[in-house]
C-alpha cells in the first residue's frame, strides 16, 4: 500500500533502532526474561516458553550472551 520494499523497512528499521527486527525482538524478549527472573518465583523453564522461546537450550545460550550470566546464575545473583 505505502510502496515501500521490505529491504528499505529493514533497513530504516535498523537505522532507527541499530538492531535488525530479529535483533530487536529477541533483546525484548531477554530483557523481559531478565525481569521475570529477578521478580518473579516462575521457573526459569516456564519464563523460557511465557518469554516466546521455544528452545530452552538457546535461551540459555541467548541469555548468558545478553547478561553474561546463566539464567539461574542470574536469579541467585538478583534475589530479592
């Protein structure tokens, strides 16, 4: 409708928030992991799936990427 290719979306999505949309989303994901695992008692697995992860081995992976620590490493280190 706007005649706008999906290469130039992507790249004025990029542009605008320094990240690819994949990028973006998986961050807002992990970061409301994060969230969920500091404030919450969920299991880390059941914040895995609420978070749109699938794969609870590249949540992990992902996770420690992000936060440079294991989602439970994280939860012991952010207790409340």
């Amino acid at each position: 409708m706007a005649f706008v290719s999906k290469s130039e979306v992507l790249r004025c999505f990029k542009n605008i928030t320094g990240q690819s949309p994949f990028e973006y989303l998986k961050n807002y994901r992990l970061r409301n992991a994060a969230y969920m695992i500091k404030n919450t008692s969920d299991s880390i697995n059941a914040i895995c799936g609420l978070c749109g992860f699938d794969d609870h081995s590249y949540f992990s992976k992902a996770f420690k990427a992000y936060s440079q620590l294991t989602p439970s490493q994280y939860r012991s280190k952010h207790k409340i």
